[in-house]
C-alpha cells in the first residue's frame, strides 16, 4: 500500500483518471469534456480502448480530446490539427480542420512520422473504419 501518485505509472494513472471521468461523465452531465493528452503513458489496444470510450462519451457530451495517438485520434468524429509555426520572429500556434484524405493522412503521420508510407496510410484507414 502507497501513496497513488507514488505507486502508479504513468499509464495506470492516465487509466485510472479516465476511468473516473467516464464515470462521473454520465451523472453530472456536463456539455463538455476536455481531455489533454490523458492518454499519456499508453499504447497499443489499450489506446484502442481508450478511444472507443471517448467515443461512447461524446454520445452525450461534447468530447474534446486532444493526443498524440493515431487510435485515439481515429475514434474522433472531427479532427483538427494543432500546430506551431514561425511567423514574423514569432512562434504562433494555430488550428486547422481535418477532413476525409487530411485527415487520414494526419493519422498516417503519427504512425509513421515525418515520411508518410503507403502502409501507414492503409493502417490509417483501418483504424478509422
């Protein structure tokens, strides 16, 4: 027996927190829920999981998720890119909706990274539908 926050991962906490929100989630019915990157620590079918409850959420609420996770990136039913750039010696974030081949391309990206494969894009794909 321990502390929680002394004893748990990274990714048990990042569970465990979405686990109460989701939770809580359907009594208090708040319009909206924002996750920032709660999926920390994670990966694999877990991610899949995590996504898949994102979305059973967002069926009562505005779900706002934002993740470096293509499977839980391709559960949302919108998707907007988050990004920085320099301009005029400034650096300055911006948004910018994704829709159809963006978006899978967005997804391919964070599979594969900076060279987007023939692969990361079917695989974008398959974790859409």
């Amino acid at each position: 027996m321990g502390e929680l926050s002394k004893t748990a991962s990274g990714g048990e906490l990042s569970r465990l927190m979405l686990s109460l929100k989701y939770v809580l989630s359907r009594s208090s019915k708040l319009p909206t829920i924002i996750f920032d990157e709660i999926d920390t620590g994670i990966s694999g079918d877990i991610a899949g999981k995590m996504g898949a409850m994102f979305r059973r959420m967002s069926e009562h609420m505005q779900v706002i998720c934002i993740t470096h996770l293509p499977q839980v990136a391709a559960k949302g039913n919108h998707h907007l890119k988050v990004y920085k750039h320099e301009s005029d010696g400034a650096i300055r974030s911006d948004i910018k909706p994704l829709n159809g081949d963006d978006c899978i391309r967005e997804i391919a990206a964070m599979l594969s990274g900076e060279k987007i494969t023939d692969a990361a894009l079917q695989n974008a794909r398959d974790l859409i539908n």
